[in-house]
C-alpha cells in the first residue's frame, strides 16, 4: 500500500514534530515515521528527564543550606527512587502533550523503522519512504523529505557499553539506584551536568576528559570558574588524558580503568561514557539516494538544508553542528518554509545560544574572546561579577561572573558568557539584544529591575563602555 504526503518526516523529535506542525500551519499534509516514542532524545532521553534529575539535586541542595535562611528541618533525607519517578511522571505528561499536539494538528503517524528508497514505480525520484512495522509495510511518498531522526552516544573502543556498569547518557536515566560511586570520561556539557547532578546527590564522582579544561569551546575564564566549583564540592579531575583500558573486578563487582600517563588506576562502581554522539542514518537507506555523509555519518546540507536530493531536507543533530533541541526546532521551521516557498531569516543561527544546567549554571552566545580577535581588529572585554548583585546576595548566589565581547569600533556585542545562578535563563535577554543587533550602550542604558539577577547584564554592559556604577 501506499499513501502521498506533501511532507514526509523521518524522525518524531523536536526537529521533526515541529517541523510537522508548520507544515500543517501551511495547509500541507504531513505524516511522521517514528521507530520510538515521540518526542526523540530531548524529551526521553536528554534535556527533560536530566533536567527533571537536576531539579531535584536543586531542592535537595537547597534544603540542605535553608538554615542560611532561617529555616530549620529535622530528618532530612533525599530518595532517588522517588525522583527518578518524579522524572517518569515529568517525561510522561510532557509526552502526553506531544501526542495531542499530533492529533490537533491532524497529523498522520506510522511507527516503525523507515527507509529511503530509489526511484522506483512509486516515484521516478529517490525518497520514498518504506515504513516496516511489526505487521506490515507501508510506502509512503512525499513531494518532500525531512530527515529528523537524530544521534545517538558515541562509545569508546576501550569502554565498550554494557548499559549495566558501563553506561551511555540514555541509560544511565534508566538506573533506579544511585551509582556508589561514578567515573564520567568526557567533560563535555553532558559530562559535566551529571558530575554536578550526581556530586549533590552525594556521589563519590571522578571524571576524565582528554582536553587540558572542562567543557571545550567555551571561553577559558568559565573553564577554569567551573572547574574550581567542582573541585570545591569534591569532584576528582583527570584532565589531558585518556581511558586505554577496563576490566571488571568480578569479585567486588567493580571497574578499574587504566589511563594514559596515570600508574594509578581509577576503581568505580560505574562509568558514563559521555564522549559525543554519532549519527542516526546507519538504518535509512542512505545508499538508495544521492545524499552524502561526513566521517562521522553526519548528512551534508546545503544553507537551506537540502541535502544533495534537493527535495529531501535534513534538519538537527543528524546534520552535526550544534546538537541541540532548540537548534533542530529553528532549523526545521527554517527547511518547512523553503520547501514550501515562504520567506526564512537565518540570522538567529549566528546567535545560537548554549547552556549547562550544572551547578552554578553556564550559559553563552556568540563568540568567546578569542574567536572574536580572530575576526575583529579592536575587540574589548569586560566581566562583571555575580557578587556585586544585590539579588545574587540575597539568594547565597554570589560565585560566577558575565563577560561580555565588544568589537570596539562599532560598538557590536560579539559574544556573552555566564557563569552563575540563573545563567540559562538571562541568556535570553542577550540572545534577543544580538539578533536586533542592539549595541552595548543599549545593553547598558535598558532599565532593569532591581534587585534582580538579570541586573549583571546592564553592569556589566557599563563596565564595557567604562561607565561602572557598583564596581
């Protein structure tokens, strides 16, 4: 049997259900094919379920220090158990709003495992899309094609996955117990939002990154800033080096990794690989089309991301880059409007912002120092610190800083990184400033509420333009 669309999109994540309901909002007819759940990674697997975790580890942190506060309990004790269903019942709902977005927007789903295929007798263009369930087989033809379906963690050849001890970031969420002790090899985001997570739950936490800092690509002030945080709340560090080997010591049901350059070994209850992701097109019958691929399984799009089959688009974590839900819902919306003829504005993907929800929290947009003095001839700096805001105070949030990058002769904004409470959501308020190419005066010049956190952005904004009022 087969069925004609005008959108056909493999993949049920935030690209791809996304993208589905602007195509509906265009009067198009749509159908998604989904192996899974929809949703995809972010909402099963990644942002939600970990940021469900990280809420918890907040409020148990929180409760923990309430006699700064002047508040007093008794007894206090954290259960993983009942967060960990709090994370179930928080993917859940959210889950649930998803499917009655499909049904409201009257789009078609088929679940199962989807596959391009060449021309054929249903269409004289490669990108019909056979959907193989557990009971029959579909085609489905779509004047368009949108891949969305996603990456997946990338393992290690010295750490291969057992998903028992040895865990990649989709199931380690599955643990119901937390790990007696944890080695995390990858100081990446991930890596370092669940050493944060797992050192306020109280677990013994080592982690390994082959880089000389944390969190790579960020600017080194925030490198250093997280590392000492972490290190205060009793993370071990490995850094410039790598894992050459496991083995399991069947006798205390423990894992002992060997490192580069380290006699001694690191002995852990479990490990997260954290070491990247790769992408998800090993099943897609990529061979079928013209489409083409990096070294590492990425699909190649053009800026309108059409792949090499111009009516076959890709969009998300399985085109690389930035491998973020917010980036995959803009890049789809951006693939809908051209294959169907509607204006698009790339501009917002020069200012894509990025976070960590450790603790403290970091967040940045744009470029860092160095980046920016590689473009720019007369590039400024100025950093502000969280301990000079009356609200930061009043919370006992007073460790981090922002640091803003001017280039100097027009005044433009470059790029802002934070490190603090909070971090993730001011970012907003300068991703917004950027796209409308607001300069720094008019950072500094904006009222902002006081007392409020969001004030760090106006000081630090004066202090660029050497006009500081409270440093």
């Amino acid at each position: 049997m087969s069925k004609n669309y005008d959108l056909v999109i493999l993949g049920g994540g935030m690209g791809g259900y996304i993208s589905a309901i602007r195509a509906r909002q265009l009067g198009k007819t749509v159908a998604i094919v989904e192996k899974d759940r929809l949703g995809g990674t972010c909402l099963h697997k990644g942002c939600i379920p970990t940021k469900a975790l990280l809420k918890s580890a907040e409020v148990f942190q929180t409760v923990k220090k309430c006699g700064l506060f002047g508040v007093k309990v008794k007894d206090l004790a954290f259960n993983y158990l009942e967060a960990f269903q709090r994370k179930n019942t928080v993917v859940d709902k959210l889950y649930q709003g998803v499917n009655q977005l499909m049904k409201k927007h009257r789009v078609d789903m088929y679940y199962g495992v989807a596959r391009l295929l060449g021309p054929s007798i249903f269409s004289p263009l490669a990108g019909a899309v056979s959907v193989e369930t557990t009971e029959e087989t579909e085609t489905l033809i779509g004047k368009q094609v949108l891949i969305a379906t996603g990456a997946k963690p990338r393992s290690l050849e010295s750490l291969p996955f057992d998903h028992q001890r040895i865990l990649s970031s989709d199931s380690i969420l599955a643990l119901e117990e937390l790990p007696t002790s944890l080695t995390i090899v990858g100081g990446g985001v991930i890596g370092v939002e669940w050493a944060s997570m797992m050192l306020d739950f109280g677990v013994q936490v080592t982690l390994v990154e082959q880089q000389k800092h944390l969190l790579p690509g960020f600017e080194p002030d925030v490198q250093k800033e997280i590392l000492t945080q972490l290190k205060k709340r009793g993370l071990k560090v490995y850094v410039n080096t790598t894992v050459m080997g496991s083995r399991v010591r069947d006798d205390e049901d423990l894992i002992e990794l060997t490192l580069a350059n380290e006699p001694t070994p690191i002995i852990t209850s479990h490990v997260l690989v954290s070491a990247g992701r790769i992408a998800e097109t090993d099943q897609l019958g990529l061979n079928n089309t013209q489409i083409e691929t990096d070294d590492y399984g990425f699909i190649k799009v053009n800026e309108n991301f059409q792949t090499k089959e111009a009516h076959i688009y890709a969009v998300g974590d399985v085109i690389g880059g930035k491998q973020l839900a917010h980036v995959a819902s803009f890049e789809g919306k951006a693939a809908v409007n051209h294959m169907f003829d509607q204006p698009i504005d790339l501009t917002p993907l020069q200012f894509i912002p990025s976070c960590v929800y450790s603790t403290p929290e970091v967040a940045t947009v744009g470029l860092t120092e160095s980046e920016a003095k590689a473009l720019f001839t007369h590039v400024k700096t100025a950093k502000y610190p969280f301990q000079a805001i009356g609200k930061a105070i009043v919370n006992d949030a007073c460790d981090g800083f922002v640091k803003v990058v001017i280039n100097d002769d027009t005044r433009d904004v470059l790029g802002v990184s934070i490190i603090g409470d909070k971090a993730t959501e001011l970012i907003s308020e300068v991703g917004l400033g950027m796209v409308l190419n607001a300069s720094i005066e008019e950072f500094g010049e904006t009222i902002h509420p006081h007392p409020s956190m969001s004030e760090v952005i106006e000081e630090v904004s004066l202090l660029a333009i050497d006009r500081p009022v409270h440093v």
